[in-house]
C-alpha cells in the first residue's frame, strides 16, 4: 500500500466571478513539478467554485421578508443576510442560538444553507453554494482534461457540522470522476472469514483529509490528494448527490 | 505545506488479548526505516485495541433478558448478541430494520453500540469497544514513548454512520497527545479581514484519512499520519472525549 497524500496548491490568485478556475489550477500545478497525474483528485473549496460562477448576492439587492426580519431578531443577523439563507433553503430544520440550521434547495443540512461572508473582500457581498455542485464538478473535470490531458477525480468540498460530535468535517458537494461510497457490505476479509460491515464514504473522508492538509488562515483551496486512484473512473459517476440520505431512511436522527 | 501523508503499517501480527499492542507496533514501524518520528500520529483501529484489552465477550457467557429477546425478534439479530449490544449502551436512540442506534456509556452514538463480530476468527466472540478508550490511548502512548524515545500521537478509531448522509467515517474514539479540535471561531484570516467560521475536527479528520490509507479487506489495523505535528503536544490533552456534543446543546438532531 502507497497509502495516500495531500497537499495544498500554491500559487493559485484571488479567484473572481467569470475566471476560468480550472486553468488557474492547471497553470499553479504546473509550476509545481509532477504535482498532478492520472487518478489525482483535486478537492476544490466550493468557495472559489461559487466566485467563478458568480454565486453571490449582493445584501445590497436583498429585501427581507416577515419570516427573515423575524428570525433576525431572534438570532442577532442581518435581515437581508437571514432572507438570503431562506432563498437557498427548502426547510429550516432549526433555529436557535443565532445558528440556522437548513436543508438547501440541493438536499446538504449545514448551518446557514452554506452562506457564507468569511473571504470574501467585500463584506457586502455573501458567497452561496454552486447551484448544482455536481454539474460543476463535472465541468471542471472536463475542462481539466482538456487542459492537461490527464483523468483526474474533482471534488468540491465545504465545511459541515454535524450531530452527535464537535466540529467540522469538509465532506463533498460535488463530485466527478470519484465514487463517492465503497460498499464492503456483505463482503468476506481477506481470509474468506468473516463478513466486512463497511460501507466507507470515500469522497467525504478525501475532503477530510484534503481540509488536514491545508492551513486555514493560508487562502488554499485546491489540495490535491493522491492514492486514490482505485476510486477514480473513466466516467463521471454518480455524484456527490448520492451521498444524501433521504430523512424517512435516516436512523441517526 | 508540506502537506500529510496517511500509510498503512505493514507486518503487524494478529493480535491476542494480553499483547503488548505498543510494542507489536513499534517492532513492525522498525521493520519499515524510519516510519516513525517526533509528531506521529499512529491511528490504530479499536479492534486491536480491544482485542489487546480483551474487551471481549463469548455468547455461551450471555442469559439475554426480555428486552434482548424482543428487539431480537424484531431486528433478527441473535437475542444474545442484542443483549451484548444494551449492556454496552445507556440509550437506545432507534431499533429499526436490523439496526440499533445505541449511545454507548462512553457517549458514543453508533450502531449496534460498536459490539462487533467481524475480524473476529472465532465468530462466537464478541470485541466490544475499548473500556475507556481514551486512557488506552494515553497508556499507548506512553508504552510507545518508553519503547521509542519519540513524541507521538495516538489516535483510536472507529467507523461510525452519520446523519443526514449515507456511508461510514472512521472517527476519534480515543486521543492522547493530539488536539481533537482546532478552533478558528473569531479569529481573523492571513490578510486580517473576515473573521474565519471553522472549528476543524482534527481528529475526526485525521481518522478520516487514515481509513483512505488501508484496504478494507487487507488487516491493517494501523495506519502512521505525518503531517500533523502542529497538533502533537507534549501533554496528553482532553482525549477524543472533548468531541462528544451534549444532546441538548445539539442543533442537528
């Protein structure tokens, strides 16, 4: 076993709204010898993602509805900030403590539906979740390929909460050429004994390792993973999509 | 950056209960040059660990009561392995489908309270999990310091389901001379500008990755993590303990 390794990119620039992100990656690894080869997986932080695409809304364009002056004044937010987190959620599974913790329109629970203020220059500006971080994903890769030749794994990543336990862990938003779950279940060990209980989530354990590798006041938001690459395909697979546990099935709640 | 660097531990025997675990690790890291060094941090899946404590449980010992004998029915489980599984637990948080989602007494939510039968050569045995996993983390520790002259960490872990998304994670059950938690709430980022949101699950994290590291079928309980030396102390720190979030202060469930 090569085991696995992940280092942040350098050298990548401030991304802004139109940038082709995926050739700002290919230039900064090509400055870094051999940093990227076949079945390479490049986790993204789906902050620049959303830069690239423009996912951001100015606060300056938002007007608040009754439901969002309302739980402003119970969490201590921006009205506008509040209606924003509405606008990409499809339930708000709690509020409390100036924390909102929503389901998106694409399915993740998170806190605030994933919008965000953190790195971005102009504080009036918030960065939302890529509307369909697959498809980015998907884009991404392709236009890697073509930049560089090389099949590599993207996956875009965000900071979650979770329950039971503290902290964050980065899991996956969006995925493309990378399976997202190895299923061992039912299988036998490598001695034919005993059957294997395991059904890893691989992409949300690659953006795990992927946030490790990074510093977090250090503005990096590519690392590239390798050893990996008995996960990575010729196709784009499913996604991170089937990552997402439908509620009725859910037994950890 | 130099970024981290995850890889499974070759030659380590099957291990007994009663084994010096410390020491079958530090002869197999020896048998690999230089595998080891200060700020290691040597994840060990609980298995060996409670096989070395022999946390272990033979089903001929177990009289299962009528609550064993009910969820038995109803999940198809043997009513004495179910017995096993409650006496490991201080709450059943859901039975459902063959599952039991138990809180065990360490405060660890998990299936089946973590009673396991696979990797088990004789399957009339049970490994439950580690007494207190977090002082046979500290108590490696110090066998592996004795052995070694080296300040490691050592990291006990776990694959546990999750909320809201599909697959297992291998986490932190036990942590000793490593931080589980890395908290960048309130701090601002390298430029001085926004205020950085994230409190990194270091060591859910790094369980994370060193699970990428092995082959699910391959018996390689131990996997060595380079690149985390700024979360190494000399002290032991709060162990895997500090991870565990207080239901009423949880806003995900």
């Amino acid at each position: 076993m090569p085991g696995i390794r992940a280092q942040a990119l350098a050298g990548l620039p401030e991304v802004r709204p139109g940038d082709d992100l995926a050739g700002l990656i290919a230039s900064a690894a090509d400055g870094d010898a051999g940093t990227l080869r076949d079945g390479t997986v490049v986790a993204i932080a789906h902050k620049v993602v959303s830069k690239s695409e423009a996912a951001l809304v100015a606060l300056a364009d938002v007007s608040p509805g009754a439901r969002a002056l309302e739980l402003a004044a119970d969490t201590g937010k921006d009205p506008r900030h509040v209606q924003v987190i509405l606008d990409e959620s499809v339930e708000l599974v709690r509020a409390e403590r100036g924390v909102l913790i929503c389901r998106t329109r694409h399915g993740f629970v998170c806190a605030n539906a994933g919008v965000d203020t953190s790195n971005v220059p102009d504080s009036d500006t918030l960065v939302v979740l890529p509307r369909d971080p697959d498809a980015s994903a998907r884009s991404l890769r392709a236009r890697l390929r073509e930049l560089t030749g090389l099949q590599l794994g993207v996956l875009i990543t965000d900071s979650f909460g979770r329950a039971w336990r503290h902290g964050q862990l980065d899991v996956a938003l969006g995925l493309a050429g990378v399976a997202p779950l190895d299923d061992w279940r039912g299988r036998e060990d490598s001695q034919g004994l005993v059957l294997v209980a395991t059904w890893l989530a691989v992409a949300d354990a690659a953006a795990a390792a992927a946030d490790l590798a990074r510093e977090k006041d250090s503005r990096e938001p590519v690392v590239l993973v390798e050893g990996l690459e008995r996960y990575v395909s010729e196709d784009d697979g499913p996604g991170a999509a089937a990552l997402l546990r439908a509620r009725e099935e859910d037994l950890f709640l």
